[in-house]
C-alpha cells in the first residue's frame, strides 16, 4: 500500500504557518495585499479566483478583486498594471490565465513588475531560478517540493523523471529538482522510450496533460508518483494523468486527484505574496 501524500493537509498547515506570519506582521503595522485581475469571465478562470480570494481571507492577505469585461483593450489591462505596479500598498499581482484572443498573454505577464510577480511567470523570476538566484517560483513546482519535504521523501541523489515540458509546470519542476539535488530527466511528447525512462524514476512527476495516460507499467516498484494533471474522467469524475487504482499499489507513495497537487498551489501563491512584502516592501 502505497503512502498517500495529502495534499490538503500540507497545504492547510502551510495556510495556517502563514495566517500566524501574517497576524504578526500586521500587529507590527505591515499589511500584505495581493491584486487579482480577471479579463472575462471564463467559469474555471472564476472557480480559481474564488479560490485565491477565499484563502486571502484565511490568512489575513488583503484582497483586491479587478473585474474587467471580455471586452476591455489590451493598452487599459496594461495601464492597471503600471497602476498597480507603482501602488506600494500592493505586493503581489496577478493577472488569471488564459487571456481573451486578442490580448498578448506574454506582454501582458511582462508589463508586471518581477518584485510583484508572485506567480513567478516574469521572465526575471525564470532566469534567476535557473542560476539559483532570488527570485519568485512558479506556485505548482514549489508546491510540489514542499509535498515531498513534507512527508519526508528525500529527493538528494534520487532519479527524479518530469513528464512534461511547459513554463509553468514541467521547465520549473525540472530545475527545482535539481536544486534538491536530484538527478533530473524531462521526457516530453517526442520522447522515444517513455515507458523505459519513467520505469527507471525513483520519483515520477507526471504532467502530462491526458487523463489516465500512465499505468502501473510505466512506474518502479517503490516509486514516488507526483500526478499533476485534472481531467473529467467518462462519468464526470475527477481523475489525474496517472491511473491512480492501477499504479498506487505499485508506488511507495503518490499523490491523489482531487487533493494532491492541486491545493499546493494557492497555499504557494499566498506564501509569495508574503514573501515579496517581506522582501520589497
């Protein structure tokens, strides 16, 4: 049987260390605030912010809620951001993926400054993570590296194998590794002998964006299995990448969908939003 890694467990103990940070702080006369900007209303986009809202509350992070039809220009989302940009009450920005068709995404994550950038898009924020300087790390990685550390899964010297190649998750995921020490394999979609590779991780991270794709025939025996991916299963149900009844009594431990991953990541992102008051403010 393999260790559950729970997700919404590591992540309230990460919410509640920073609701205690946070009172702190505020009885010294500091308060945190975090802008979220929303263009449209796109209903997952919606749920996510919701979300981000609801923890800000938790913790004690003033939250700042920017509303803006489907239909506002790209020069008055980027005027917002100057705006909150040289707002010094305001240290974390963040602007909610994906962005109405004629908006530039890439400008648009650019335009905020790198010291607000708390969900560690800025191509600032990138590169110092790739020469292990200062700088903010994309909320699911980190939120991963804090699963493992958390339930005592050590990464120095293991074979740590990344299925997936994006900015946001697999490049990040790959490199925080590496600062762990770990050996780092990526695997993608042209990858050749995907099965012999993933067979060979000590520890699979799996974001790869189909649901169910890996099966226990791809997995070690006593492999620590990350799922990173959410789907809608055939009867509506959750699922992840990974084909969780089939590959959990082959692993040592892996992460479950819903409650694995995926609520790492907004207990991450409010652990940012602290750090850059801490750090900038």
């Amino acid at each position: 049987m393999a260790k559950i890694i729970d997700g919404k467990h590591i992540s309230q103990e990460i919410k509640d260390e920073l609701k205690q940070e946070v009172a702190a702080l505020k009885a010294s006369g500091r308060e945190c605030a975090l802008a979220v900007i929303q263009v449209g209303n796109d209903p997952a986009s919606s749920v996510y912010v919701r979300n981000k809202k609801k923890a800000c509350e938790y913790i004690g992070i003033r939250s700042l809620s920017y509303e803006l039809d489907e239909n506002t220009s790209e020069d008055e989302l980027l005027a917002l951001i100057d705006k909150l940009n040289a707002d010094p009450s305001v240290h974390g920005i963040l602007c909610q993926l994906p962005l109405p068709k004629h908006m530039d995404e890439d400008k648009v994550i650019k335009r905020i400054s790198p010291e607000k950038d708390v969900d560690g898009f800025h191509p600032q924020n990138v590169g110092a993570l790739v020469i292990g300087q200062q700088g903010f790390v994309s909320c699911t990685p980190a939120g991963i590296i804090q699963l493992l550390k958390r339930s005592n899964i050590q990464m120095e010297g293991k074979h740590c194998v990344v299925i997936g190649r994006s900015n946001i998750v697999g490049k990040p995921m790959a490199l925080l590794m590496l600062r762990e020490n770990a050996t780092v394999t990526i695997c993608h979609s042209r990858t050749r002998n995907l099965k012999e590779l993933c067979k060979e991780a000590d520890i699979l991270i799996v974001a790869i964006g189909k649901p169910q794709f890996i099966t226990a025939d791809y997995v070690k025996e006593g492999a620590v299995v990350i799922d990173v991916g959410i789907h809608r299963d055939e009867n509506n149900k959750l699922c992840g990448d990974v084909k969780y009844d089939e590959v959990e009594p082959v692993a040592s431990a892996i992460t479950p969908v819903p409650g694995g991953v995926g609520p790492m990541t907004i207990a991450m992102l409010m652990h940012n939003c602290v750090e850059a008051m801490k750090m900038y403010s």
